[in-house]
C-alpha cells in the first residue's frame, strides 16, 4: 500500500504542477480527453499487470490491436456481420491468442519473452497481409453507432472508456485481491517451484493469466479502434505494450513477479497520461513522448531494486 501512496502523491503533484504552468490542464475538455485515455489504456494494462504479477511479460499487444482493427473494419463494413457478432469474434480471437500464448509458455517451457516477441511480428505481419497494406477504417458507423460511442460517448458526462474501465477494473479487484485465485497468481510470482510443491496448478495459473490479458486486449482494442477511427495495419498500436508496462511498473508491479495491485495500475496509467499532457500542453516536442515513457520505465525499474534490497536487509 506504501507505494501506492507514493504514486498517488506524485501523482498529485504532477496534476498540480501541471495546472499551474498551464491552466487549460483543468478545462472540462482536456479532463474528459484525458479520462478517455485513461478509460482506454487503463483496461489493456490491466491485462498486462495480471501477466507481470505471475513474472510474465506481453510483447504482443500493439500487434494485437492492429489486427484486431482491420478484422473488425473488415466484419463491420465487407462481410457485414452485426456488430455484436463482430465484437463476440474479435474478443474470442484475442482471448484465444492469449490462451496460445499461455500454451506455449507452460507446456512448450519458452520463455514469455521470445512467445510474445514473436507474436508482436507475427499478428502485425497477418495485419498488414489480410488488409493489403491498406488503411481500414469504419465510414459512417451506420448499424454500429452504439460501438462507436462506447469509444467515443459520455454518461453523465464521463467519458464511456472509463465507465468501462471502472467497472472492469472492481472486477478485476475482486478477483486480484478477494480471491482464491488472486492469491494463487502472487505464490505463482513470487516462487514458482514452491508454489508447485503446495499444490497449486502453477501452469494453469500462469495460462489463466495470460487468459485473461488476451480478453482485456481484445475490449480495449474495440475502444481503439472506434477512438481513433482508422486503421493502419502497419503502424496501429505501435509501442503500445510499453504503455501497458510502464503503467504496470509505475503502479507498484514488481518485473520479477508476485507483486502489483488493480489500483497502482490505474494510478499508473494516470500518471503517464498525465506526462503525456503536460509534453502537450507545455509545447514540448512529441518526438519526445517515447525518451518520457523510457525514463520513467527505467525510474520505476530502479526504485523496485532499491525496495529489493532494503527488504533483503531487514
């Protein structure tokens, strides 16, 4: 709970800070852009904080979402599925590509790393093959307009995205941190091999984890792929499973495994959403959003090892 508080702190300062050097931080608008992101980010990384707790790691996920789009452009708006058919597949092809990857981890014993690295090339590669290296996109959004608004859309003035988020996100608490099988994925982080030996179905455990990721993908790809509206197989997506763990890191997950909580990764994702801002709002150039997310994935990586090492002293 120390390091939650921690960012959380930080976090506030940051928004201070923020507010201060440019007032328009706190306009309605850029509070509701920036909610959506972190709505639309937040149930990803989510799904990559999962992964991360049991000592597992996700390349995959920008390429993921990349060919999630075009076959969703592609049901919606060529083969004229209805949408809730389209979105049903899209989630189930997601899921189905993190129980591949689960599969492959525990029963084939590779490494997380080079399973996820090869399906970071690999769906890319199927993306830009099935949509001729074209941009898709979704017209109108005729037939679908409740997709688009699940992307797009308020209630009550609060972005969708983040309606979704909060609600995944009390499930996913429940299940993390109220459950059984939340404190099975902690033994599996922490000691694989003892957790083992205590009876618990390691291998299941970790494939569940990656279960779990694939679906979380699969949703917050449906809410990319309406945001931005367009779909370029070749760039869709980039580098996002860097945002994914960043978040998961700053929030207090451990790349070591058995550590990390549902409400460090949401202030996480907040966190670098509000860096992202003030790079915006401060006139900064984009072109360093990426040495922002690397230095701040490098800081958490650090502050881990030095908590580490306290912790072996005492």
């Amino acid at each position: 709970m120390k390091k939650e508080l921690g960012i959380f702190i930080l976090l506030v300062v940051l928004c201070a800070v923020v507010a201060v050097m440019n007032p328009r931080f706190l306009s309605p608008t850029n509070l509701q852009n920036m909610a959506r992101l972190v709505g639309a980010y937040g149930i990803f990384s989510i799904g990559l904080g999962i992964v991360i707790i049991t000592g597992g790691i996700d390349l995959s996920v920008g390429s993921v979402f990349a060919l999630l789009g075009v076959l969703l452009s592609l049901m919606l708006t060529e083969w004229y599925w209805a949408a809730g058919i389209a979105v049903l597949a899209v989630i189930g092809v997601a899921t189905g590509l993190g129980a591949l990857h689960g599969l492959l981890i525990t029963r084939l014993n590779l490494q997380p790393f080079i399973v996820t690295l090869c399906g970071l090339l690999f769906y890319r590669g199927i993306a830009r093959f099935i949509a001729n290296d074209e941009t898709k996109g979704y017209a109108s959004g005729q037939g679908f307009e409740w997709l688009r608004d699940l992307a797009t859309g308020s209630l009550f003035g609060v972005p969708t995205p983040f309606i979704l988020l909060m609600i995944i996100s009390a499930v996913m608490y429940v299940v993390l941190h109220r459950s059984t099988y939340g404190r099975y994925l902690f033994a599996v982080g922490r000691n694989e091999t003892a957790a083992r030996y205590s009876g618990i179905n390691s291998r299941r455990i970790i494939a569940s984890a990656y279960i779990i990721a694939g679906l979380l993908t699969g949703i917050a790809g449906i809410v990319f792929a309406f945001y931005t509206n367009s779909i370029s197989p070749s760039s869709h997506g980039n580098f996002f499973e860097l945002y994914g763990i960043a978040a998961a890191v700053l929030g207090g997950c451990s790349l070591r495994g058995g550590e990390g909580s549902i409400i460090g990764i949401l202030i996480g994702t907040a966190l670098l959403q509000v860096l992202q801002n003030l790079v915006n709002l401060l006139g900064i150039p984009s072109s360093l959003n990426f040495a922002v997310m690397g230095g701040v994935i490098l800081i958490g990586v650090i502050a881990d090892q030095i908590l580490q090492r306290r912790r072996a002293v005492v």
